[in-house]
C-alpha cells in the first residue's frame, strides 16, 4: 500500500490583513522617531554660519546649560542679517565668476574682478563674523573662557572639538 498525503488546499492571501500589519509597523516606526525626539531633545542648539564665529568650537555650547548657551546664541543671532547679506553677496560674486567664466571670448578683466569681489565679500562676511565672535567672548566668565581655550585646543590637537579623552604619548 502506498500512502499519499492529501492535498491541502492553500488559503489565498488576505491582502486586508498584510496591509493593517504594514500599517501597524509603519506606525510603531513614526511613534518611536517622535519618542526618541522627545526623550533625546530638540537638538543641539548651535548657530552654523560659515564665518569667523567658527571661532567658537560647537562643542563649547554644548557643554553650557541650556539657559546660558540659549543667552550667547541670542547674542550670535542679533548679527543673523549681516550675515545673511554678507553670504548671499559672496554667492552672488561666485556665480558671477561663473558667468564670466562661460563669457567667449575669454575676458581675464571679468575674471579678475569677480575673484577680487569674491575675496572683497569674504572679508566683509568674516569680519562680521569676527565681531560676532567677540561680542560672545567679551560676555564670558573666566570659567567659560577657560572652557572654550579648552575646547579650541582640543579641536586643534584632534580635528574636531570633542573632548581628548585619551591622551597621546609623548613622542621621543
């Protein structure tokens, strides 16, 4: 006698419940982003412009309570709008260089006066930003200066500010 198993006859996929699934995980995924931003915070409150305010290490805001650090940034964002028009005048000498790049025939006096431009506004927008970065450090303690010394050092020995937790061998 040979034995044959019975054909089973297969279900056909409910697609209600694999999408109500997809749906749950796409859920738990949007429930567990809006978790982690509130337990972690709303972020870093930093001040990113490309200027002389680079000055000052991102890694020394973040070491301040959140009161003083929100007290300086408001200092840095008082010069927002300078810094604002300083970048976009320094776009706008690029792609004026751009354009005079593509002009034919060739004109070096086009050239010229777009990269002296360029560097003009570059001035300008570091020079802001320099005096931004002043009026921050004047309103420091000397604690907080010594933190900022502190992390400009640690920023030059390592390439990115954060703090030299191991400390390199004397080399002989």
């Amino acid at each position: 006698m040979s034995e044959t198993t019975p054909e089973v006859a297969r279900k056909p996929i409910n697609w209600l419940v694999v999408t109500l699934v997809a749906s749950l995980a796409v859920n738990l995924l949007v429930a567990g982003a809006a978790a982690a931003r509130w337990y972690v915070g709303a972020g870093p409150e930093r001040y990113a412009r490309l200027t002389q305010t680079q000055l000052i290490p991102r890694f020394f805001f973040r070491d301040l309570d959140r009161a003083r650090r929100m007290e300086l940034l408001g200092v840095l964002k008082t010069q927002d709008k300078q810094v604002r028009e300083g970048r976009r005048a320094v776009k706008a000498q690029v792609t004026e260089l751009a354009d005079a790049l593509e002009t034919e025939p060739y004109d070096q006096a086009r050239v010229t006066a777009a990269v002296e431009g360029f560097t003009a506004k570059s001035e300008a927008l570091f020079m802001t930003g320099g005096e931004a970065a002043l009026s921050v450090i004047d309103q420091l303690t000397p604690e907080e200066r010594k933190m900022m010394a502190q992390h400009l050092r640690n920023r030059e020995d390592r390439g990115r500010g954060k703090p030299d937790d191991d400390k390199k061998p004397d080399s002989p």
